[in-house]
C-alpha cells in the first residue's frame, strides 16, 4: 500500500506514541520530479482518509481508537521542498477544519526511527 493507491489507508496505529491514533501514508516519491502529479495523489489520499475518519469507520475496524484524537501522519522518504511544503500546510489547514491534523514525517534510516 501506498501513496499512489489513493482509495485504500496505508496503516492504522490504534494507540500510537501520544496515546492518539495515527493513519500513515506511505510516500516514497521524491517532490521534485512530477509535483503537481504528487500533490493530486497526496490530496485524493487524504481525502479517502477524512471520511475513512469521520464516517466512523476507523472505529469500526480499530475499536481501540475510539475516544482517540485521530490523525494522518504522511511517511515520507524525501524531504519536502519549498513548494511542496507550502502545499501540505494548505491541505493541513484543510483537515484542521475537520479537526484532524495532518503531519509531515520523513523517516532516515540511521537517523530517526520510523513513525
């Protein structure tokens, strides 16, 4: 599962790290080759999530996250540029207003741990 499989959620972490529950994107397309094809595919994406969420289906199918603050967490492998950037924190203000946050998280093997 992936980023260019835009009707489908990547994971599901019931009870993830802050106590909350996190659906992840899996991205692994750089943003500077095809941007514009990568921001469509980010967006559609987290539009299949948002009614995934408020639908009441993640507490269908994770029972445990009921009562949790959900959130979608994009799992990246390459860094956001400038514009890409700009991009997601307008489609974060999108989920804001549905009262999800939308976070950006690049995982370096080495460097970082996974989210």
């Amino acid at each position: 599962m992936a980023i260019d499989q835009t009707n489908v959620v990547d994971f599901v972490l019931p009870d993830d790290r802050d106590g909350n529950t996190s659906l992840l994107i899996s991205d692994y397309l750089p943003w500077d080759a095809d941007e514009l094809d990568h921001w469509y595919l980010l967006q559609e994406k987290v539009n299949s999530y948002l009614p995934y969420i408020l639908d009441g289906q993640l507490e269908k199918d994770f029972p445990t996250s009921k009562g949790r603050k959900a959130k979608i967490v994009i799992s990246a492998k390459y860094p956001l540029n400038a514009a890409s950037r700009d991009f997601v924190e307008k489609l974060a203000g999108h989920t804001k207003k549905f009262k999800v946050d939308l976070l950006f998280h690049q995982f370096i093997p080495g460097v970082n741990e996974p989210y």
